[in-house]
C-alpha cells in the first residue's frame, strides 16, 4: 500500500483580514487530492447547526515540509453544499474577471511585506524604547542592522523548492521587517501563489516561535508601515508608447473604490509620510515614491512597461486587488487604446 500526504490549505471567513487554514489527508495508493468538506463554524464561514464547507483544490506544490514521497501542499477554494462559491471567496471573481480581460494579458507582481514580532515586539526592538531610527536597516546586512534574516532565507529557499515564483527577497525600512516578491504571472496565479507563499512563512516562523504580522501598521509612530505594492501591466502598456498614462489615468476615476478593498486599517499606512501617498488624495508619477501610483524611470525613459500601485497593505486579498486593477485599468485600455494588433494591421 503506497501513501502520500497532502496539506488542504484554504482562506477562511475571519473579517475584517481573513487567515489561512489547513488539514492534512492521507491519499491511499495513487489517489488524487478531490473535494473534502471541513467545520465552516470554526472558520467563520458557517453556524453550528449547518456547518459544513466543501474545499475543492485549485493548485498543488510539492510539500517543502513533508520532503520526499510525493507529498503536497493543496491550496483550495471554498463552496457551499451545492458547490457554489463560499460568501468568503474572492478568488472566483478574479477568474471571472481574468477570463473577461484575457486579451490585456495583465501581468502582475507583488511586493509582500511583513514584520516578524516575538513576544510582541519586531525582531529588533528592545523590551523598552525604540532601536535607533528607521534608514540602516533597509537591505542592511550585519547583527545590528538586520533582524529575522535566517527566517527570510528559509522561507526564500522552501518557496523555491515549492515550484513558487518567488522573484526576490530584501530587509524593509524597519528593523524586523522583510520582503518578498512574487511574479510575474497572471492575476489568479499571482494571487494563488502570494497565499501560499504567505503560509509557508507563517509555517517556518512558527518553527523559530516568532509571529508574522501582516498588520499594515505594526508599530504607530514615525516607522513605516507595511504594504503590498502591486506591479501591473498588460500587453498595451508592454507594446505601446506611453499607455502606462493611461494606465495610471484609469486608476483615478474611482480611486476610494480601490482604497477601501485595499486592506483593513489602510488610513493608518497611507499617511502621507513614510514613502506614501495619502488615502484622502491621488496622483502619479514618475519615480516617486510618495506617489499613489508610481511608474518607474527605466519604464519612462522607454515608453512601455509596467505601473505600481503603492497603496494596498500588507494584509490585502490578492484576489480583490488584482481583480479591481484588471478590471479598472482593462476596461479603459479597451476603450481608449488601439490594441498592438490593430496597430500591426495600421501599419501594413
């Protein structure tokens, strides 16, 4: 009898930031990971007296804890009973959305940022006061400038060894804060990917006893806060002259529409201050850091690339946010720009 395990992995319905959860089964003699219900009542995501959610699996990895056997990590959905989307899942809106948009060939990459507390505190901070003031930590090396770096490396490493597409790590502004990147890839992809990065990480500092905090917020004050800056672009920012300003442009018809589904507590990061634009206002620019959106100089410099949204937190839902740029930015590319394919006939 041949057996492998598989880790379910799910988002759950605790609000206003939701948590991911996992179970572990057993798969008996080359049996597949398929639909598998949990208690939807310990996950607010259902009552006592009709409890049960299906979890149906939407991309397995390698298991990096479990080594060897075949044994995987099995990131799912939620549905209800009838196997309809859960109430709490999101993710089914961005492949609508994604399928909607498929000729934009929207391409992302997210910046995730975290702190790592132990007893309460980010690694660095003294049990009283303030380490020294936030400007020798960021991508700083050496035991008093860089907290947590084993930790980073680690989750770098698992990551890899998942299949994940991690593009890069570094050390944030604050001491006990880190990075990493992933993509590029698509907006369900994307967002599939970061949850599972998030969980290995959550997994590998539990191993050292330390907590990854996602609070966009960590510590008030003059420090900065931590966000999930969003890399966007589609096959008309890639290919045409300067359509990134259209892109950017699109983004401020509504801008409160994506600030309120850009993570809980957003008003306490977007400040104004600490390389942020404030939630109360919007604009773009180029190279500047303090700006809503931000196009990069290399991308400027040679009309096509991509856009960075600065203002989702640390603690959004990748699926909300790369489904509101899909769609914001899509839908007024596809009524004010030629696509390449038009201008390729144009020009023969």
């Amino acid at each position: 009898m041949s057996t492998r395990i598989a880790e379910y992995i799910w988002v759950d319905g605790t609000a206003p930031t939701a948590q991911l959860r996992s179970k572990t089964k057993i798969l008996y003699d080359g049996e597949e990971p398929g639909i598998w219900s949990f208690d939807g009542s310990s996950t607010n995501q259902a009552t006592g007296n009709s409890s049960d959610c299906v979890l149906r699996p939407v991309k397995e990895v390698p298991d990096p804890f479990r080594a060897g056997a075949n044994n995987t990590l099995v990131l799912c959905e939620v549905l209800d009973t009838e196997f309809q989307p859960h109430s709490s899942n999101t993710r089914h809106v961005c492949v609508e959305t994604s399928d909607a948009y498929k000729k934009h060939d929207s391409w992302f990459g997210m910046e995730q940022e975290y702190t790592l507390l132990k007893d309460g505190r980010p690694l660095g901070f003294p049990e009283s006061g303030f380490p020294a003031s936030q400007g020798q930590y960021y991508c700083s090396s050496g035991a008093a400038n860089a907290f947590g770096r084993k930790i980073a490396e680690k989750h770098l490493a698992t990551c890899l060894y998942a299949g994940l597409r991690i593009s890069g790590i570094n050390a944030e502004v604050m001491p006990g804060q880190w990075e990493f990147q992933v993509g590029p890839l698509g907006p369900v992809q994307v967002s599939d990917e970061l949850h599972l990065a998030r969980y290995i990480l959550h997994r590998i500092a539990e191993e050292s006893g330390v907590t990854v905090s996602l609070d966009p917020k960590p510590v008030k004050g003059d420090w900065n806060g931590a966000g999930c800056h969003t890399n966007f672009s589609t096959i008309e920012t890639r290919t045409i002259q300067k359509a990134y300003a259209a892109a950017a442009e699109a983004l401020s018809i509504d801008p409160y529409h994506h600030i309120n589904n850009y993570g809980d507590n957003i008003e306490e990061r977007l400040t104004g201050l600490h390389e942020t634009c404030s939630y109360k206002e919007f604009r773009w620019d180029i190279s500047d850091r303090g700006a809503s959106v931000r196009i990069p100089w290399q991308v400027a410099k040679e009309g096509v690339g991509y856009i960075e949204d600065r203002r989702p937190n640390a603690n959004c839902d990748p699926y909300v946010v790369t489904s509101l740029i899909t769609d914001t930015v899509c839908s007024y590319l596809q009524n004010y720009l030629p696509s390449p394919a038009v201008e390729e006939e144009a020009v023969r």
